[in-house]
C-alpha cells in the first residue's frame, strides 16, 4: 500500500471511531453499517447513516459525491469544423451539469479501450461520435450496461445504445428543393460514403427532390468521397470537366463545400453566377466562406445537449424516452446560392 494510502486509511479510521464515539455504541456496530449488515437495529442504524453523512463518509468502493464527474467523449479526429462544432456542444452542456469531458479520438485508440479507460477512471459515460462500432464493442456495451450514447454513427447500432441525429434526409431534400426553386436542374452532389448513415440519408433526400420535381437521376453527376476537403476538391473538379458540367453542387458537408469553392475558382467558375453552391452542415466557417455558403443548419448547440442529457440519464439507470432520436435541421440561406443564368440564345 503507498503512504498516500495508508493516510487515507487511517483517516477513515479515525472518523469511523469518532462517529462510534458520538452515536454511542461500538466500532463494530459501526463497520456492519458502513458495511451494510442485516444485524443492527433500524434506529442505530439511522442514527449512524446520519452521522456519515454528515461527517462526509465514502463508502470504499463507492464514488465520492464531492469529486467532479467527468464524461468522455470520442471522436475519429478533431480536425474537421463539424467535430468542433460537436465538442463545444457537449463541453457547454457538460458544464451547465457541472461535469468535466475528457476527449480523445480512436486514431491511436480503439473504441474497445475507450470503454475500458471510462470503468478505470469511473467516468459516467461515454459519448461516441461519427464512428464504426465493431459488433464485439456493442456487445459489450449491451451486457455490461455501459452508458455510450452515439451521436451520427457510421453504421446502425444496436436498438440497445442511443443514437442521436439530425434530420438528414429532409435537411438534403430541402437544399435541393431550394436549388431547383431557383431553376437549376442539372445538379450534383458531392455524397459522403455510403456506408455512413448520415450520409446516405442525405443522398436518398438528393434523390427524392429530383425524383419529386420530375428530373432524372444522373449518376455522372454524385461522387462519393469523405466528409473532407481535399477529396471533394478533386471530385468537382473532376464533375465540372465533363462535357455536361452542372449548374449548382449540394455538398454533404461543410468541409466538402469548401472544396467546391475552390475547384469553381481553379475552373474560373463565379460562385454564386456560374455555379450555385449549397452545404450542410453550418458550422462557422460556412459564414466565414467567399462567399459565405448556403446550407443545411445541423443544431450542434442541442445534439450536444441532448446526448449529455440522455448520457447521465443512463448513468442514473434510467433508460432513454427513445434509443433514437433526431433534432431537425434547417435552411439557412446565404449568397453562395442564386437563380440560375439564362443561357443566351444561340
């Protein structure tokens, strides 16, 4: 045992012999009640329990009521806008709780060992955001009742974890509804991969607004890359070279949006004359771009509230109102996004 250790030991020690000493009976009949035994009489017992309390006695074994509670939170990186926008969302909700977050991302580690460091460090939670949970994690997660809560998973989990979203589908299907508003009937999408949940729910509200408005699916015209700019980057430019170039782009992300940007300046495309841009998302750099970007407005601010609510609700044992939910978007128009030109007449 470290000195640190055997302090503390005498400490309680010496507290659990004047607690003894003030109720008036033994050290023993004490211990059974720290201990929790059926042998002592109820108003011993009560009369003990109340001086624990009030001297401040942690059972061992027992979290201390006194130190902070802490959440983690896990992220694939934290480089992205849109994972920013999320760690201020749950860093300002934890604090209105008065629990501290420790982040880490799953690029050095595994999920396996995040739910491992939340039993060491008596973490109340975790809070997975934008990952692939292996079926062994959430097995794990389901018989030791740990408490995740999921915020956009990659893949479907278990109707047993909590999952929180937005409104992906109708947000996508709104931006493109609002493009072919404004007379564009040719557009593309830069899509996230398909086996990410958000982003083919996106894709599927793309398609469903074509589909509504009477127009063709045109695959030439969807690339699927990576929530990320570079590969949108190559992708419009790629898209804006073919023989029948689009006059508007509906990007799955901010970060891919900004991409789009840049590859209509390399073609010396004028956004918004030459090529309608709009995004999801709305992190601070959608307003900050040039020009400032159209989009779908995620409300990061209440999907970080939400999933720290729902956490320390299963924290407490009591299970989630739903093990899915999802916060509506909405479009928030900026002047990336304008009518279509006319074509002069040949």
């Amino acid at each position: 045992m470290t000195a640190r250790g055997g302090a503390q030991r005498d400490a309680q020690y010496g507290l659990l012999t004047s607690i003894a000493g003030e109720a008036g009976v033994s050290l023993s009949t004490v211990s059974k009640v720290v201990h929790r035994r059926p042998d002592v009489g109820a108003a011993t017992r009560a009369r003990v329990e109340e001086l624990l309390t009030r001297h401040g006695y942690v059972r061992p074994g027992e979290p201390d009521p006194a130190a902070p509670r802490q959440i983690i939170a896990v992220f694939r990186d934290l480089t992205g806008p849109y994972t920013l926008e999320v760690v201020r969302g749950i860093v300002d909700a934890a604090d209105d709780l008065g629990i501290d977050v420790v982040t880490g991302t799953t690029a050095h580690r595994p999920i396996s060992q995040w739910l491992e460091e939340c039993v060491a460090i008596g973490a109340a939670g975790v809070i997975i955001v934008i990952s692939m949970l292996a079926e062994e994690d959430q097995r794990r997660i389901v018989e030791q009742r740990l408490p995740v809560v999921l915020i956009d998973p990659l893949s479907p989990p278990s109707h047993d974890i909590p999952s929180i979203g937005v409104t992906n589908w109708s947000g996508a299907r709104d931006a493109v509804q609002h493009l072919l508003g404004l007379g564009h009937t040719r557009i593309a999408m830069l899509a996230g991969r398909s086996h990410s949940l958000s982003g083919s729910a996106r894709l599927h509200g793309y398609r469903a607004a074509l589909e509504e408005a009477g127009i063709p699916y045109d695959p030439a015209l969807v690339r699927s890359t990576d929530f990320d700019y570079a590969e949108s980057l190559a992708a419009t430019l790629h898209i804006l070279r073919s023989a029948d170039p689009p006059t508007a782009v509906f990007a799955a992300s901010d970060a891919q949006a900004l991409g789009v940007l840049e590859a209509a300046r390399q073609e010396g495309l004028a956004v918004p004359d030459d090529l309608a841009v709009m995004s999801f998302d709305d992190t601070h750099v959608a307003a900050m771009a040039c020009p400032p970007l159209s989009a779908v407005r995620q409300p990061f601010e209440e999907l970080g509230n939400e999933a720290t609510r729902v956490l320390m609700r299963l924290a407490e044992g009591k299970p989630p109102a739903s093990t899915r939910i999802e916060l509506a978007t909405e479009l928030v128009l900026r002047t990336s996004t304008s009518a279509r030109r006319r074509v002069p007449a040949p």
